[in-house]
C-alpha cells in the first residue's frame, strides 16, 4: 500500500477525477480553458499561459492546504480575475503599459513574413496532429470556402470519423488551439530576440 | 445546455458586454464544455471569415476595434490567413501548378488585385516572348556569322572567281553585318534588363494592406507636435495605425481621463498609466481613417471635461 502523503498536485489532479490520468487530462482542459480565457481578457499569448500556470499553481495550493472546493473550474475562473488584476497592477508599476499599447509585432505578417509563417504552419501541422486523419481533419474542417460547402465538409468529417457534430467542433477547436500556439512559438523562435522583460521570469509568490 | 445565443457571444468576443454580464458570462465559460467551444468556434469563424474578406461591413469595423482590445487575436489573424493559404495550396487546381521558386516565387507570393495580376501576367509573356525572340535571333546570327566565315575562307581559297567581289569587300560586309548583329543584341539585351526591372518594381512597392506595419509616436512636454509622412487615407478595409504615447501632467495620475481627437471624443473612461519614473502618460491606437490630412490635435481632458494636454499629430500623406 502507497502510504506516502499525497501532493498538492496529485490531490489536486483528484479533484478533478479519482483516477489520476482523467483527472490529468481534466486538469489539462480546464488550463487550456483558463488560457483562453485570459487572453479573451486581453492578454497577449505569453502573458495568458503564464498566468493560467499561476492560477492553476494557487488552487492546487489552495487543495493541498486541505481546502473544500465544491466546483474547481469555477473557482479557478474566480482566481484567474484576481491574478488577472494583480497581473495589470505589477505591469503599471513596472511601466510596461508606458510602451505603445499596441506592441511592435502586433501587425505578425509584417514582421516575421508570411513566407515564414507558413513554413512554421507546415512542420507544426506534423507535430501537433497524432495521425494523417487529423491533418485532413484540420485541414478539411477550416477550408474557407462557402458556407455551404463548409457545412457539407463538416458532416461528411464527422460522418467518416464517427463523431457527432460537436465533438468534431471540440477536436477541430482544440487542435487549431495546438497547431495556433506552435505556429507562435515557431515565429518567435525563429524572429524574436530572447525578452528582457524579467517580470515573467519571476517565480510566483509561495 | 448553455442559454447564451450567437449575438451574446460576439458581444462578449469583442468585449462589448457590460461588467455584470460579462462576468456571469465568463463564470460559465470555465464550467460549461459547449458555451466554451461555441465561443472559441465563433472567433475561430470570426477571425476566418476576416481573412476571406468575408464579415458584413458592421461586423468587420467591430472586430477590428476589438483588435486592439485583444492583441491576441492579431496573431490568430496572421495564423489564419496562414491556414487558409495552406489549405487553398492543397486545392486541386492548385496542387498541379509548380512551387514557385526564386525570385519568381516572391514576386507571386503577394496577393494582387486582377488588374496587377493581369499586368503582371503580360509583361511577363513580353518577358519571355523576347528572351524566346533573342535566343532565336542569337541561333539565326551565330549560324550566319558561321556561313559568312565559311564564304570568306572559301573566298580566300578561291580568289575572285568564286567571289562576287574582293576579300575586303566581303570582310567590309561582314563587319557592318557583325556590327548590326551586336547593336541588335544590345538593344534585345537593354528590353530584357527594363522588362526585369518593370516586373521587380511592382514586388517591392506591393504591401498588403493588413500588412502594414504599426507606427509608434511618443510625444513628450517638449515635443507636442510630432509627424507621419506616410498616412493613407484609408478606409476600415484597410486598416493602419499609430500608437500614439501621450505624457499627462501628474495632477491627473488618478483622474479617468478622455482622450478627443480633433474635437471628438474616441475614448473615455481611461486610466492613466504610471511608467518607472512616476511619470503618467496615456497610450492609444489611432486608425488612419481617422485622421486627416494636415493637423490632428489630440487633447486629454480630466473626468470634469478640463483639457489637461494637448498634442498635434501632423499627417501628410
């Protein structure tokens, strides 16, 4: 019998579910959910997986410390708004809003060209799919043609997968989410010099 | 089942619902798998629909204003124009053609308009009609100048019964005819090289309007007049713009501001921001179809209406 003391995390992942691996996956989701979130709050890309990492950190603590959570993503939405504020509040201090609100690279065609962009599309469509079917999938699902092509495209997807309307919505969201943030760790990688801005570098407060 | 319709999505997408509603929004947002996807399905829609040119005018002037709100999304943007230009190279028709490659494939990596792409499409058959025509000619002369060469060695061979005049008259005619030849080339040589430079003038000059980069002016007490010599007058179909940094005295650090741009208000309910040096200044994004041509003022007003700074943004275009 495993007698040691579960972690913050491990309670935290039971949380979510009894079995470890739902509950990691579930944990997944609700961090993928959360970064969305924070950028449909305004954030930029970076500063939205940074902070849904500290929310998630804090309600493990939070879980760990022996608290009652009745119902965790709700919670977590409710420290998001808190780390949110104090994440806006540290950025005035730090006068990095004195910078133009919109930042250099904001207009991305312009700057790291779309040549390059397509090229970091192209091997992240291979990293991020598991298997062909998802390469068709993704492809098949986001061809901008008419409306009712793209309807017919739909349903003969979810018709050849063996999915319902919805949860090829669900796969084809989550997967341009992937294949959106490799693109964009592609493009820095490639055109952006390392940042100097130190206030995401710091560890969050314990 | 959420009980959130499409309209109360795209208000929330682009930041239009108020605070209360916006919050309860958001509580079900974490909760709810559906409401969840159904958000991030319509921006994804929203954001395609952009890049096709395919928003209705209303639409199209909301989702841009909500670009500066979500800087994000400026990068879903790129992504999905990106997207969609893989995926239109995987079309059928597409697929047949050859990868450009070169120089060939900068110059038709833009996207034109038909006139250009017409334009473009005839100078470069003129192109290759002419170096099709001096290759030709290059074939016909060498092959001359080589029958000539052979007529003058038969000729000095052979003397003047076989020739039709002297040595030196035949060799005169070669050095006119050789003379000719090499002035033709010339000239050949000198249409390639402007067809090449007409045909690269377009690939430099030719920016995507969504393209364009972001201008920065950052005015400071010294300096309240500042210039762009580059605007556009454009409309929301082409949208550029200058973020403008404006300092505001200190007396109004705490104060909601509103900014008016040539006597109009564009925003208001803003908060200053405080940089290192306890200095406050005020940042905004201003679209070229806003300004105008000549002088812009830009003033700063306290929440009781006072102007408390005032700025000109010169535009020429």
């Amino acid at each position: 019998m495993d007698d040691r003391k579960p972690t913050a995390f491990s309670l935290f992942l039971r949380a979510f579910d009894a079995n470890e691996e739902q509950g990691a996956l579930a944990y997944e989701e609700l961090r993928f959910r959360l970064t969305q979130i924070m950028k449909w709050k305004g954030c930029l890309e970076a500063d939205a997986d940074a902070l849904a990492d500290e929310v998630m950190e804090r309600v493990a603590r939070k879980i760990g410390q022996g608290e009652q959570i009745e119902n965790v993503k709700a919670y977590a939405v409710s420290v998001a708004r808190f780390v949110l504020l104090e994440h806006t509040r540290k950025r005035r201090e730090l006068g990095v809003d004195e910078l133009p609100e919109v930042p250099v690279h904001m207009d991305t065609d312009a700057t790291d060209g779309p040549d390059m962009r397509i090229q970091c599309l192209r091997s992240c469509l291979v990293e991020v799919t598991q298997s062909e079917a998802d390469q068709r999938l993704i492809v098949g699902y986001y061809d901008n043609g008419s409306e009712s092509k793209n309807k017919e495209i739909r349903r003969q997807l979810a018709e050849q997968l063996g999915l319902t309307p919805t949860a090829l919505k669900v796969k084809a969201c989550r997967l341009r989410g992937k294949l959106e943030r490799c693109i964009n760790d592609c493009v820095g990688r490639v055109t952006k010099p390392e940042s100097t801005d130190t206030y995401h570098r710091e560890e969050p407060a314990r | 089942m959420n009980h959130f319709g499409h309209e109360q999505i795209t208000e929330y997408l682009f930041g239009e619902m108020d605070e209360a509603g916006h919050e309860a929004f958001e509580n079900e947002l974490a909760d709810d798998e559906e409401l969840f996807y159904q958000v991030l399905e319509t921006e994804n829609d929203l954001v395609d629909r952009y890049v096709s040119d395919r928003l209705e005018r209303e639409s199209k002037v909301r989702f841009e204003r909500s670009l500066r709100r979500y800087p994000s999304r400026s990068e879903k943007v790129a992504n999905a124009r990106a997207l969609a230009e893989h995926i239109g190279s995987m079309q059928p028709s597409a697929s047949v053609e050859p990868e450009p490659v070169g120089l060939f494939a900068k110059l038709f990596s833009f996207r034109m308009s038909p006139l250009m792409a017409s334009a473009f499409g005839s100078l470069l058959l003129l192109l290759i009609s002419a170096v099709a025509f001096l290759a030709l000619e290059n074939r016909r002369n060498a092959a001359e100048i080589s029958g000539l060469n052979q007529q003058l060695r038969n000729a000095a061979n052979t003397g003047p019964v076989v020739s039709s005049g002297s040595t030196d008259e035949i060799a005169g005619e070669l050095t006119v005819e050789l003379e000719r030849e090499r002035e033709m080339n010339e000239r050949f040589a000198n249409e390639v090289a402007a067809l090449r430079a007409k045909l690269r003038e377009p690939a430099t000059n030719t920016v995507r309007p969504d393209q364009t980069g972001v201008r920065a002016v950052t005015f400071d007490p010294k300096r309240r007049v500042r210039e762009i010599n580059d605007l556009r007058q454009t409309s929301a179909d082409e949208p550029k713009w200058t973020s403008v940094v404006m300092p505001i005295p200190e007396t109004a650090g705490d104060e909601t501001i509103s900014i008016k741009l040539n006597d109009s208000v564009i925003e208001s309910g803003r908060k200053p921001t405080k940089g290192t040096n306890g200095k406050f200044s005020v940042n905004l994004r201003i679209d070229d179809s806003e300004l105008r041509t000549g002088e812009n003022k830009i003033t700063v007003h306290d929440s009781s209406g006072r102007e408390i700074a005032a700025y000109v943004l010169k535009a020429a275009s």
